[in-house]
C-alpha cells in the first residue's frame, strides 16, 4: 500500500429500549405438562432451549405465542423463564414474573461494547489495497442470552463487504468481562462494525484531498466483483444506491452553512431465511384463515403475510384472517428476528396459498369439465378455456362439503438454495454543531434502499423511519455507564432514547427491481437503515467543525473539548 491508516474505534454498552419490560407466567399441570406465556419473539427456540435446560420433553412445553411489546433483539432469550418454572414448580402453583424496568436495565441482556482497530492500505489514487480488523466485543459475564455462539461475530463477515478489497482479515472475539450479559442487538455487530470502518473511510478521504462519496465511488463493488469474504452476489447495486443517497441529499450543493455539514456511510446485508410452517383453513363461506407461529413484534408482518396470501387466492386482503395459538399448533416457526421473517415464515403462507390454489384449480377443473392444466385463474374467478367460470365462493362450499367440514392444509417451507442476493444502503446526515457548548442537532437524515419490490409501503417506511431513530439513539445518547460492574443509571431518566424533539427531517429514496428473494421479490429492511447512522453523524460532525470522535456516544461534551484541544477547526 502506499499509505497505511490505523485507528481504534469503540462503541458503548446500551440496552435495548424496547417499551414492554419482560414479563412471563409459567404453569405446570399436575402430569408435568408445562405451559408459558411469554413475551418472546421466539417462542418455538424458548421451549426447545427450555427442554434442553431442563431435561424434558419438548413435547411437555407449550408456549403461547403472544404479541410483544417490542425486541430490538432482546427477546429471544430465556432471561425470565426459569426463574417462573422453578417458582412453579417448588410451589405448586402458577408464578407470574414481571420485570421493573430498573431490572431490565440491570439484569436484561444489552447489546455488546466494542473496540475494533482498523489498519487499511490505500494507494494514492484511494483505491483500497487491503484492510485489517481486530475486533474484540465485550460479552459481558455470562454467554446464556446469546441465541446462537455466533451471533455477534456475524458482524466482522460483513467489514468492507460493499467494496473491493483485494486483501482482507478480519479476527473477531467475544469475550467475557464484568459486566451485564449481552446478546444480539438490531442487526447484531455491525453497528459498531460500519461505525469504525465509514469513519476511517472519510479519514482517508480527508488525508487524500477527496470528496468522500468520490472515494467510496471508487471502490464499491460492481457486477461480477466478488465480495472481500468471496461472496460474488448478482444485481450488485450499490453504486446506484449511493447515487439515489447523494440525489436526495443535496450532497453536490453548497456547503448548508457555517457549523454544519454533511456526512456518508454505507451498508450491505442479505436477506436470510429458513424452514417455517403455516396453514391455511377455507371456510364454506369463502373466507380464509393462516395460522402462523410469528408473534408480533410490531414491524408490520401480519399485514404483508395477509397480503400474500390474498394475492395469491386473488380475494379481497381483508377476507384473510391471520391467527396465532401456541407451539403444539404448527410444527415449527422460527419466530421474528434477524431480517427473515418476510423470507422464511412469508415463504411458508406463500407455499401454503399456493397449494391450496392448485386444489381449488383441481375443484375447478372437475366443476368445468376441463382439465386442471387449462385452468386460468384471473382474481376470484377460475376460467376454462370455453370461457366458463367459477368463483373462488364456490369452490369453497365445494371444498368444504367434500371435506366435510373445513379445510385444514398445514406446509412446511424449507429453502435449498439461497439465491445470490443482497441489499444495499446508503445513508448521508447533515449536522448543525454550536461551537461554544459542542451541542449537536441533526437537521436531516437521507436514506436511500436497494429493496427489491416493496410489499408494503407503509411498513417499509415503518421500518426505515423506525431504524434511523434507532440509529440516531445509538449514535447520540444512549449508553449504559458501569462502576465496579455494575450500571449505575437505572431509569430512562436516565439512559436516553430519542423521543420526537430529537428526530430530525427523513428523508427516504428508494431504488426498487425485482430482484428480492422473498416472495413476490421484495428484500430485508429491518435491520439495514439503523446501521450506517452512527458513521454518518460521525463524518458530518467532523465535516462541520473539524472534530473526529471515535468512540460513541457522540456528545456534546466530547464535541466541547475536541474543540477545545483543536481551536482551529470551528473555523469551518
């Protein structure tokens, strides 16, 4: 290389935030059958992970599956669970567990610190040569909350991935410290990941005399490039996406004032999926019920789920009921969590829909005289070729008359391939710093999506909106502080989350194609928008008073002092 950077990044504790504390009960029936009610996103992983604990059956526990008060992560572990089933157990009677919100930000797992040193080599054009990562998250004393080992290393695969980098290594470790116990967080790892190597890019671009979207443009991946970890992903758009970022940002325009500035960063994440299972009962008056094993957490998956089912059978969306009941009810779901719920669980309604779509066509085609392949199916209405028809309605009361009573069709939904895919973001912040107390104020956020097709308008935006906040949170405000181990503000007087002062104008552009693996070819947004936030604030504080942070949260006081230490670069 013919210039080498190094420098050590960190990010903070903090706590999840979600609304609704954990809560649970627990009931153990005199012949041992155990029931929960729980506020987990994953109800089918905390009775197999339970059993497991306990040394039973996974056939004696039954989870009911509720709605949840909000997760971020948090969710998936047992935390509470044991606790009730020993209660229960030793008194005989049903034990209800409902945690303060001291406890939860005491106890409940947070979401790891880290310190993440960077070397990357450049040559003087900017082009990137190779990067070098040491990342070390902090686990906190115990590993129990994590739902899988892996779950925050996952970040380190992801360093650099949306550029190319001819040489890369990258060595990640959790370990375990004095402090709470921590798990996965909205999109686990890369926060901090994408904090340490954005900022580092725009050093770069600063030591080199570039425009910092003129740098990232020099290195991004381009069809047929593969990923630094070898990845080589088809309909490679991030370039474009950075593109739509800088348009809507007004990125080429004048600098936006004296204390202001502008800042870039980037992401890249797949759309993961897995097995799940639904089913779909027909009623004889036409209408349609999908039981599903996906609690709601909030992100709007009902609403796309009906959608899908509905588009499908070609019936009105509000004629598809959505129901959930408990884990003895389907075979297994994965719950919500890690950007696949659309792609696992939306998989199975979808393969449950059209399987019942082929029986009614089967119905059709005896019902018209005419075989099943020359069936045409057009909304509600099955055609044969003559142009008779018959109304889904029909075929209902048909369905259920031969069946003698309902229909009841269950599916499980296993991916064999993942399809080469992946989603791009780019996301560009513009900061007013006061240069006499440090005080940052956000004026605007631009988030621009490679999204596939969106579903769901509404939701998406729900999720994009929702993810920058969070974002914005992580970068600004919240941190949980330790002495000897232990957290000493135990109250969200205390640890701060954004409320509606804080948010500033969003701004969202976004780049559609049918590329998406799920079904009707939409992408993950979930955990995409929330990531290059931190590093975008970061960059646009250093782009209006000439002070770089490396460790979060960014605030005032710190902004206060680098400029203190750095009298010239308020000068900006």
């Amino acid at each position: 290389a013919a210039r080498i950077f190094e420098h050590t990044f960190r990010t903070q504790l903090t706590h999840h935030g979600y609304l609704e504390p954990h809560t649970c009960t627990v009931r153990i029936h005199p012949d041992g059958k155990v029931e929960i009610w729980a506020s987990n996103k994953a109800p089918y992983g905390l009775r197999d992970q339970l059993a497991e604990d306990l040394g039973i059956p996974k056939e004696r526990i039954k989870v009911h599956i509720m709605s949840v008060g909000g997760d971020f992560g948090g969710k998936a572990s047992l935390i509470d669970v044991p606790i009730c089933y020993f209660l229960a157990e030793r008194s005989g009677r049903p034990v209800r567990m409902v945690l303060e919100y001291s406890e939860e930000i005491m106890a409940a797992a947070h979401r790891h610190p880290a310190v993440i040193t960077l070397r990357t080599g450049v040559e003087q054009d900017g082009t990137l040569s190779a990067v070098q990562a040491k990342i070390i998250f902090s686990g906190g004393a115990y590993a129990a909350f994590k739902i899988n080992p892996e779950v925050t290393v996952l970040g380190g695969r992801r360093l650099a991935s949306y550029y190319r980098v001819p040489a890369i290594k990258a060595e990640t470790c959790c370990v375990y410290t004095n402090q709470v116990p921590c798990t996965q967080s909205r999109t686990p790892g890369s926060p901090q990941i994408v904090f340490a190597m954005e900022s580092q890019m725009d050093i770069i671009a600063r030591a080199l005399g570039l425009d910092p979207v003129e740098l990232r443009m020099r290195n991004v991946l381009k069809d047929g490039d593969a990923s630094p970890m070898g990845e080589r992903w088809q309909h490679i758009c991030v370039g474009e996406t950075l593109q739509k970022a800088v348009e809507a940002s007004g990125w080429r325009k004048s600098r936006p004032g004296k204390y202001r500035g502008r800042g870039v960063a980037l992401y890249e994440r797949g759309t993961p999926s897995g097995k799940a299972s639904a089913a779909i009962t027909i009623e004889a008056d036409g209408g349609i019920t999908l039981l599903t094993g996906v609690p709601d957490v909030g992100p709007g998956f009902y609403t796309v789920v009906q959608q899908i089912v509905s588009e499908t059978l070609g019936i009105a969306p509000e004629r598809v009921r959505v129901r959930f009941e408990d884990t003895d009810s389907l075979p297994y779901d994965p719950g919500t969590g890690g950007s696949k719920t659309t792609n696992t669980s939306g998989h199975a309604a979808y393969k449950a829909a059209r399987e019942v779509r082929e029986r009614l066509v089967a119905l059709a085609g005896r019902k018209l005289g005419c075989a099943p392949e020359k069936i045409r199916h057009e909304g509600s209405r099955f055609i044969e070729p003559g142009g008779k028809a018959v109304s889904i309605d029909e075929l209902a009361r048909l369905v259920v008359a031969e069946n003698g009573g309902p229909l009841f069709h269950l599916t499980m939904y296993e991916p064999k391939d993942e399809p080469p895919v992946t989603s791009f973001a780019a996301q560009v912040a513009e900061v007013e710093v006061d240069p006499e107390s440090g005080q940052i104020q956000v004026k605007k956020i631009t988030t621009a999506h490679d999204a596939g097709i969106v579903l769901n308008k509404l939701t998406f935006q729900g999720q994009v909106d929702g993810g920058v906040v969070n974002g914005l949170g992580f970068t600004l405000m919240e941190e949980n502080p330790m002495a000897d181990g232990r957290i000493t503000g135990l109250n969200l007087g205390e640890f701060k989350i954004p409320c509606i002062k804080d948010i500033p104008k969003l701004t969202t552009a976004v780049l559609e194609s049918p590329t998406g693996p799920v079904p009707f070819q939409g992408k993950s947004i979930g955990e995409m928008p929330n990531v290059p936030t931190a590093a975008a604030i970061a960059n646009a504080v250093a782009d209006a008073v000439g002070v770089r942070l490396f460790d979060l949260p960014i605030t005032a006081e710190k902004v206060y002092w680098g400029l203190r230490a750095n009298p010239a670069g308020d000068k900006k």
